[in-house]
C-alpha cells in the first residue's frame, strides 16, 4: 500500500457509500459484490465503482472465486487509520445493524450461503 494520508482516508470516507462499505467490511470481515449491493441498497455498477476506488487506494483486499469477487479490509491499514474505524463503527452502530439485517435478508438471492 502506498502511504495513505489522513487527507485521503477521510476524502474517500466523506462518501456515504463509502463508508457504508468499510463500516460493513469491518463488521462482517469479506464479502461478495452482490452481498453488499444487496446491504448498501445501491446499483450493482455504482457499487462496483465505489470498491475500485476503495482498492485502488489500498483500503480493501479482493479475490476471485469463480465469477464472484470477495473484498475485505486492507490488514495493511495504517494504525491510525484502522482506530478510526473504530471509532466510526462505534458510533455508527445503528446503522450497521441495518446494513447486517438488509444483508442477512438478502442471503440465498445471490453467491451467499
């Protein structure tokens, strides 16, 4: 990963889709496109776009398997920027708590099990 800057991390963290996808990532650890197309409640495309961006920066990871592509946090992340995280995950519980319900209601539609 190159070196992140504060400036990056929070210019890539200001879009709310963004942040939905880290904050999910975080909490459930990897998942397939169409899993958090599904939680995020956003066109499969846009979704697609907004990964790439979070990859090209260094913040996710993704492997193939199959047709499907997996992400997950970057366990290259700066301390700082992981501590963040945190903190954003614990106040944002709320709404990761709908984000895990939008997607556990979603399993079986697509590559999930």
């Amino acid at each position: 990963m190159s070196q992140l800057t504060p400036l990056q991390f929070f210019k890539l963290l200001s879009d709310e889709t963004r942040l939905n996808i880290m904050l999910l990532l975080r909490e459930t650890g990897e998942l397939c496109v169409c899993g958090i197309t599904t939680a995020i409640q956003e066109a499969q495309p846009k979704t697609s776009r907004h990964l790439a961006m979070l990859r090209e920066s260094g913040l996710l990871l993704d492997r193939r398997e199959g047709k499907w592509i997996h992400y997950r946090l970057s366990p290259h992340l700066p301390i700082w920027a992981d501590t963040i995280l945190e903190q954003i995950s614990a106040c944002q519980f709320v709404e990761i708590a709908r984000l895990a319900k939008r997607l556990n209601q979603g399993k079986g539609m697509c590559c999930q099990q």
